[in-house]
C-alpha cells in the first residue's frame, strides 16, 4: 500500500469529480441506528469510551515505528501485540520475518463468520520543521467545515483508523456483547517501504489457515470524504516500480564515470542509450504500453464496470477535477467518461523521475557514466507483476538493449474483489445503515499490496472499509477527525459504530 | 572559457595519450637562454622579483572575485586595474558592463608590433570544507615528483598564469630593458559564468581600436604536462548550452505539476514527450546530430589537420588514454586516430543531465509535471552559435515539439587560428627556445570565449601560450607549481621567462 497511500493523499481530489456532487444522503440521526438494541448499548459504552479511544490512538501515535529508518520496529510490533491483547484477541504472536516483525492475532467468538482485518504498524518518515505541531503530539486542532482533528503522524495513516476499528471491539466488550464474528487480525511493520517481507507473515502456517477461513479482509480507513461520500472499490491496479539504469559500466561503451563532454565525439553516451531504450517502451505519443506482449492477459472492462464508471462520470464535476490536477485536456482528448475508463482499463509505463549527469542549477559540461529512469507500470488484471518483469526483461533484450538494467524495488498484481462477495455487500449495506453515499468503483488505479489475500494461496476478499475522515497521509499536517461539525461526515465516536455495525452486517448478511 | 576551465581540469588525462611519450627535450640549462644578453639580465631580475611575484599571486588569491556569487566584483576589478598600473599599463580603465565590469589597459612601448594579452579575474566557487588548506591561503605544499606548489582557488585558473605574465613586464622593467612589444590587455570578470558581457568590453570603441592591432591575444596558462610537453592549438570547438524543457505548462496537455502517478493511463506526461523531441536531435546510437541541416556550414579537416591528427595518434597511449577515461571502445569501435579525428570534426549533441520528477533514491509515484535535458552541443567550423540555435528551434518546431523550450544559457562561436600567424609561429618558436616539446593540435574538441577575438569585429588570431604546471582548475586544492623538481617543467622563475622570451620571439619573428 506504499503507492495506495500516496495516492490517498490525494484522494479527495482524484475523487472529488466522480463523486455526485449533490444528493448525497444525511448521516441518519443517532435514533435510527439506535433502533437496534445491541447498537444503543454499543453506541453508549463508545461514547464513554471516546476518551480511552482517543487517548489509544494519541499514544500509539508517540510511538512512530518507520520501516526504513528502522525506528522502533521491535517496540512497534510489541505495541501492536499489546493492543491486540487489550482488545480481546486471545491468541497473539509477533510473527518474525526476513525484515521487520509481523503481528498476527485471532478473536474467536464461537462465530459462524470469520473477519479478516489488516493493520500496518508503521508510519512513513517525516520532518517536524515542516508540520505547523509536533507530529507525535496529536494536538487537536480545529478543521473549519470539519470539526476538531488530531494532528500527527499516522493520524489517518493509519492508526487512527485502525485504532477506531479497536475502539468498536472495545466498545461491544464494555456493552456486555458478544462479538457476531470472529476476527483475525493480520499486521505488518514494512507497509511504508513496499511490504516486502509481508507474504512471509500471511503464508505462516497458522496465519495461512486462519486467513483462508475469513469471509474477506478490510483495512480500516477513513474513507469519508468532506461531504461524508465514499467510494467502495471493487479492485485496484498492481504496480512494479523500477529504474532502468543505462550505464558504461554495463555497456562496455561509453564511460565508466562522468567524463568531460568534449569527448563525446568520440566516446558513446549511456544517457543516449537510456533515451532510445526507454522510447521502444512506449507509443509515439507516450501514451501506451509498447513491451512485446504487454496486452496478452489484460482482461477487457466488462459492460457492468463501464456502466460503473459511466455513471460515476455523470456525476462528476469535470472542470473541478482539470483544475485540481492542472491539467486542461484528457489523453486524445477524451471525454470523461471514456477517460475515466482509459483510467481504470489501461497499463502504463510512467516516468517517475529521471536522472543522469549533472542536475543542479545551470549547466555543467560532462558526458555523464549513467543515466537512470525511475518507472512505475500499472498492471490490470489478469497481468501479474512476475509476467510484467518477464516481459520487460525480454522486450529489451530483443531491442538490444540487454545492457540496460532492469531494478525491481517493488511492486504488487493487481486485486479483484467481487461485488457479489460478502465483504462488498457487507460494506454497502453498512454504508447504507449509517446512511452514507457509497459509490461503486470498478477499480482503482492506484495499487495496494491487497493481491496478497486476494491470489494463492490466500484468495480472499479483500478492500477497504471504514466511515471518518482524515488526510495528509505522507505529508506534513496528517489529521484525523475527531469530532466532526458536519453531520454528514463521522468523527471517532460515529465511525466506531460504523465499524461495529460492520461486524453484525457480516454475521447476517445472506 | 566556462567550458575550456571544465577541460583543463581534465588536461593531462586528455593530452596524456595525445603526446609523445618519450622524446620530449629537456629544458634547456640556464645557460643556454643567457645567451641572449636581455634574457640574462631579466633573468636576473626575476630571481630578484621572485618572492615579489609569489606575494603577488598569493595577495590575488586572498581576494576572490565570484561573479555567480557576486562577491567582490568591484574590488576584483580595482585590483585587477591596480596590478596593471603596477605592471607599467599607462592607461587602464575599468569598463563597466550590463554585468560585472571588465578592465582595459595598454602599454605603449613605441614598439612596432602589439601583443594582446586576455585575462579573467575571477574564479570559480569552491567549499573550503573540501580542502586540505584554506583555499584563500596559498600554503606551499610539497608535490611528489613535480615540487613545491601554492595550494588556492585561482592558482592556476587563471591568478597564477596571469600574475606570471606581470612578472615577466615586471623583470623586463627591473633590468632596465624597454618592452620589445606594446601590449594591451583586456579582463573580464565573468569567464566562470561564461562571458556573458565580455563582447561589450572588447567592442568598446577604444577598446576595439586597440585589440585590432594586435598581432594576436592569448590567454597565459600553464600549459605544460607532468611530462613538460605542451599543445599548441589551432582552434576549439564551439558549444551551445542548454536546457531542453517539456512542461506540461507550455504543452497544454499533461499537468503543470506533479500528480499522482496512477494517473498516466488519463493525463499526458511531458517526461515522455521529453525523451521523444531528444530521440529526434540525434541518430539512433546517439552519436551523430539528426537536427536539421546541421552540417550545412560544416567545413571537413582538411588534409594537414588530419596529418597532424595522426602524428599525435602515433605518438600517444591509446590503452592509458582508455584507462584514464574508463572506456574500452571508442565510437563504432573506431581505431585510435580515427577516433581523433572523429573528436576534432565532429559536431556532438551531449546529454550533460537528465532531470524529472523524483530524482531521490528509492522511487515515488509520480507523472511530473516537468522533465529537463541539460545538453550542451559542440559546434566545430563554420558553423555559429546564432546559426546552431536558429536550426535547433527550427527543427524541434517542424517535429511537431513547438511547444518544447529551448533555454539557452550560454555559448561560444568555434574559433581558428592560422598556424601562419605570427602568434602561433611565436609560440613555438618561444617554446623551441626553451627546449620545450610543443605539439600542434588542429583544434581542440573543449570551447573558450576565443572567438570573441577571432571573429568579427576584431578578427585576430587568439589561443594560450605558458610554461609551468598546475591542475586543479573547479576542484579542491586547485594548485600551481612555483618551484619546480623536475627540469623539464617549468617553475615560477622559468615560466616569468617564458613569457619574456615570447615577446621578443614576437618582436622578431617573420
């Protein structure tokens, strides 16, 4: 969820346009979830437990554990066994791996369903001199046209969401309630750097068998945005990330390391190399995968996910959404619609960055040893990431580009979840109770590591779930919302119901 | 000379193979230039003058003039007026510019010929963090198997060779001799910014009236080896340097900024319109200009240039040459004097950088909103720098990149010098008088702001003339060699000699 959560951080605005813009629902009033007996004494004991709530989520905060700083990353995973504890789950182990320690940890409650739930423990780095308050303070602070907010980071990502998850355990405990499903819980401590070592943790033995009995798996997010709409989303794209190095050393022409630039008359330049390897990758106009075979496996839209995105274009607000994103056209110049399907249809090759030489200010006369292009390729179903780095690997080599190295840093397949799964209906119909505007996506363009449950040997449901707002995740002045001025959008006392409401959704779903 | 500094940096290792490895003369013993009675007697005063001379180099050094900091521009200029005056300059004004001023000085010895003298007096940036001494002190070090040397920024590039060039004047006046030459001397004070105002110092009327009767100008350098062999050069390259910008901002497709990267599959990316105008600019293994009627003015070496190509070919270390440059091939796998050639002809376009988007380690899920070429493009005779950036324009704009900025930031028009002329003739001669193994080179492949001389208005010969060693130029502990262990290269004393000779030489000389 690395690029998940880049990607959150600008998700109001990648939403904002696809959302409908007006008629959305008003949050019911308190009396209507409290028709449900079970949810008035839920809904009691969360509100006389916001503060220990908040206070759970405040002090994990002042925890920071951050995978590629190695902070904290033992004390982390204890913490998050110790909160598994404190919530009820009887059985809870620190899952060692080839990096940082997982969590795993089960809540049986003598149930007919069984829920996964994903946490990640770690947060991404941050600089204090940039935040307008000390980023493991959580100062609350007011949001105007939202309400109060802690600041902090790892407020929305993710430990206040995850924390409210905790606090509807917490809460249905200190009502007297049995819980409607059993749990297992499932955390990493590498999110933040590409969960490289997180199927280690998901294909142990034990946490294999326990995950396979789940009904589906969620993150806990809040998935709110300002207008308290959200969006459930039915898949997302897989990702590999990588540079593409061209380099002397490699080639055997060219230089070894800068030289000055006079002799490129006679000396070959692995900048050149990059620039003719890289545009063999893609279309004339940039635009579209051009790697030998790129096409094989992508799984046309079918005619349910265009109606999907046809509709979640007539909603939208298009010169909102160019504006937000400072863009004037859409690729070919597409209409909405048929961009918003090019979004959720097509592959990409995509250059994140490129490097080579001198890069400061002016110029500087060398004839740089390598040049390097940092890529991202989004992957569609049925491509998978393994297939993708084949066929990259190949494409070049039969271009003559066997020099030209291929870095893999990351990457995940892309994930499918069915509408007609439990774990979808459960979230539509948990929406629909707390009257919220749910809209349907047919898939995301971002990427999350969710293919883990979703492929072998796990294959599972898996997405995203969770009412309360939040944002700034990777950025400076992350918040999460918890009392909220807008009856449409949850603060932490309505999203712990939403997520014990979730729970007995689960159980009763046909 | 922004670039030529750049390449004297690299100096040894570029001449390194060019040169006769074995063979070179000694310098001759003392005794041998005493012959000549004027010589014995400024000789003389020289070794008097020595200690005052090094004051005067360190003195310099202790004042450094950066134009790009705009750091002591004003005094650098009242000093550089000040060491004319006390050199014997009987007019000398500062010349004010657009930018930072230029100085202007003659010496009117009623001599029939005149010598045009350039100088610098600025220097390029430097961190005294990276040095072994403090870069304004001049502290003497021991340099195994070449002698003591000042260690400084500006030592060789350009204080030491110049303050050389005044001993010289100084010595002829302290013995008592009238100067065989007039001299006029013309100074800039923004050579490491590339000369961007110097054309209006030299084309101030007086200014102009007096450069056209000189017999040629040179730039003093220490030019001699670790070897004590020198170059003589008939011309250099031209260059133009650049930056190539794609930028969703002039594109009107893409975005202005950066955006999440899982937006590719709907928004333009400048980074790849980028790398599609650069794959056009040059043939596919990137070695050879595809731009437009880019070799239309393109004069071919003639006969005695590749002549003289190949005596330096035969006499050179190809395998040393590869070493120092790591690289095992030259273009096409060329051989050694072909490849030579190929580097005095050949107009080049160089990737110097490559800049977009995210350019730390690891990766980050962006579509930047703008991606950058630094380029710098060699331009060999007769083609102009006006003319290279009227056709570069021209054809990014008939491939349908109009929209691609071309932002040039400096540049110098290829100059030729006729081995003919009395100013190349005087510099071998002088060098031949001292026993100094002078080798032509019909053109270098690095650029200087020569063709300030050689073109229009002025149109006079111009290169470098100098004895003496030193290194360093743009990097820590830049040095220069006073006293030297090694007969064969000349130390303060021999090199103030040098610089006496060649004016008599010109004086003389056919």
């Amino acid at each position: 969820m690395q690029d998940f959560k880049t990607a959150t951080s600008r998700r109001d605005l990648i939403r904002g346009g696809a959302m409908l813009a007006s008629g959305a629902m008003l949050m019911r009033p308190t009396t209507v979830l409290a028709a449900d007996s079970n949810m008035a004494a839920i809904r009691k004991a969360a509100e006389a437990g916001r503060d220990a709530s908040l206070k759970r989520i405040r002090d994990w905060i002042a925890l920071p554990s951050i995978a590629a700083e190695n902070r904290s990353m033992k004390e982390g995973a204890e913490y998050m066994a110790e909160l598994a504890r404190d919530a009820g789950f009887q059985h809870v182990e620190i899952v060692p791996t080839d990096g940082h320690p997982g969590v795993f940890a089960t809540l049986d409650a003598g149930a007919k369903r069984t829920l996964g739930i994903y946490f990640m423990y770690d947060v991404k780095q941050y600089d204090p001199a940039e935040w307008s308050s000390p980023p493991l303070e959580s100062r609350m602070v007011d949001k105007p046209g939202l309400g109060k907010a802690i600041v902090g980071r790892g407020a929305v990502n993710q430990k206040g969401p995850e924390a409210t998850f905790l606090a509807a355990l917490h809460a249905i405990r200190a009502a007297g309630r049995k819980l409607p499903v059993n749990i297992v819980l499932i955390c990493e401590g590498e999110e933040e750097i590409g969960s490289p070592h997180f199927k280690q943790v998901a294909t142990k033995p034990n946490v294999l068998a326990a995950l396979r009995k789940c009904e589906g798996i969620f993150i806990p997010a809040s998935w709110q945005d300002g207008q308290g709409n959200v969006q459930v989303n039915l898949g997302s794209k897989g990702i590999i990330e990588l540079e593409l190095v061209a380099s002397g050393e490699k080639w055997g022409k060219g230089p070894k390391g800068d030289i000055h630039s006079s002799l490129k008359a006679m000396v070959d330049s692995p900048s050149w190399r990059l620039v003719q390897a890289l545009q063999t990758l893609v279309t004339p106009d940039g635009n579209t995968p051009a790697i030998e075979g790129w096409f094989e496996n992508v799984r046309p839209l079918t005619e349910r996910e265009k109606a999907l995105i046809g509709e979640i274009a007539k909603s939208a607000d298009e010169a909102q959404q160019k504006k937000l994103l400072g863009v004037t056209h859409w690729i070919d110049g597409l209409p909405y619609d048929k961009a918003l399907e090019r979004l959720a249809q097509e592959p990409t090759v995509n250059i994140e960055g490129l490097v080579a030489g001198y890069t400061g200010p002016g110029g500087k006369t060398v004839l740089p040893g390598k040049a390097v292009a940092k890529l991202d390729l989004r992957l569609v179903p049925n491509q998978t990431r393994a297939e993708a780095e084949r066929k990259l690997r190949a494409h070049l080599d039969k271009h003559g580009f066997a020099d030209v190295e291929v870095n893999v840093s990351g990457g995940y397949d892309p994930t499918e979840v069915s509408e007609d799964s439990r774990l979808i209906k459960t979230m539509l119909a948990t929406y629909a109770h707390a009257g919220v505007k749910a809209t349907l996506n047919p898939r995301i363009a971002g990427s999350w590591p969710g293919a883990t449950f979703t492929a072998p040997p796990v294959s599972i449901p898996a997405g995203h779930f969770g009412m309360g707002h939040g944002s700034g995740a990777h950025a400076p002045d992350e918040y999460y919302l918890i009392e909220s001025s807008n009856p449409k959008v949850a603060g932490l006392v309505e999203a712990t119901m939403g997520y014990a409401d979730f729970l007995y959704q689960l159980a009763a779903i046909k």
